[in-house]
C-alpha cells in the first residue's frame, strides 16, 4: 500500500512539474531563431521560412479574397479577427504574457510550428533532440498542422501532410540521426 501511495506521490509531483515548466516556455522571436539558423551550411532554414507562405500568412489576411470573405461574414478586418489571427499569426495565437520576443507581424513564425524557444534555443540543448523536446520543442506532426490546415477555415484546401512537411521542411544536414 505504501507504494501504490509512492507512486502516486511521486507521478504527482512529476505532472505538476511538467505542467509548471510547461508554462514558463516563453516565445523569443525568428530573429532569435535565425541567430543559429541561416547559417547556409546548416541549411539556412531562416531563409526557407522567409520564402514560405507561413512568413507571409499574416498578410493574406489583408488581402482581396480576405477582405471579401470579411466583408460578406460581417467581418470588420480579418487582419483584426481573432479567429483569423489564431492560425495565421504566432504573436496572436501566444498568450500575450509569453511574446517575449515575438514580433507581431512575422506571421506563422518559427515558434507557431516548433514551438516556444525559450528553454531549447540554446545551441548546447538543440544539439540533443531529446532535451529540446523535453524543453518545448516541438517536432512536426499532422496533428499539428491540422490545427489550422482543416476544413473550419474558409479557404482550405485538400492537405496531405507527406507533401505539405515536404515542401515545407528545412533540415540541419549537419544534424546526425
């Protein structure tokens, strides 16, 4: 009985320090991220994003088929719309007390896909996948993606993850698997 109560005890503490840790992870901003990560020998993944339409997913929603969508949806400007923001914006979909870094106009940034990077960024904790995720990282999957690529948003289109990560990635080739 003494166990099962040990166990018990130690999973708690365990979740709450999970649960605690969890709400420290604070958003630093790709241009933090790009500090690492547009090196061209490491894959210049900055660069990638920058060329990506998640760079740029912020402004869609200023543009001719947004402002229709808003105008016939009683939508006063889908650049202002929560609903909106929550997928194509990392800084709106932050809580506001964790943007640190974030700026508000880098669209789907580096964080809105990896997640948070305050407690993995440093070079010694991303050289160990294994850290970095404990440490927030976030690694692709189509759950994630389909948190925004569904069909409840107006303009979707058919997704298949395998192509989408493909056209999307940006590996580190000097990272060993």
């Amino acid at each position: 009985m003494k166990t099962i109560k040990c166990s018990v005890l130690i999973g708690m503490a365990l979740f709450i320090t999970a649960t605690i840790s969890a709400q420290n992870f604070a958003f630093v901003g790709a241009e933090t991220c790009k500090t690492c990560h547009n090196k061209p020998a490491q894959g210049a993944q900055y660069d990638h994003w920058l060329n990506d339409q998640h760079s740029q997913a912020l402004k869609t929603l200023s543009g001719e088929k947004a402002t229709e969508y808003a105008k016939a949806n009683d939508i006063a400007d889908a650049s202002k719309e929560e609903k909106c923001l929550k997928c194509h914006s990392t800084y709106h979909a932050a809580p506001a007390n964790l943007r640190n870094g974030i700026k508000e106009d880098e669209g789907v940034s580096c964080e809105g896909c990896h997640g948070a990077g305050s407690r993995y960024r440093s070079p010694a904790i991303m050289k160990n996948p294994a850290i970095a995720v404990r440490q927030g990282l976030i690694l692709q999957t189509e759950e994630l993606c389909t948190k925004c690529h569904n069909s409840d948003n107006p303009f979707f289109k058919e997704f298949d993850f395998k192509t989408a990560f493909e056209k999307t990635s940006h590996p580190d080739p000097t990272n060993k698997k």
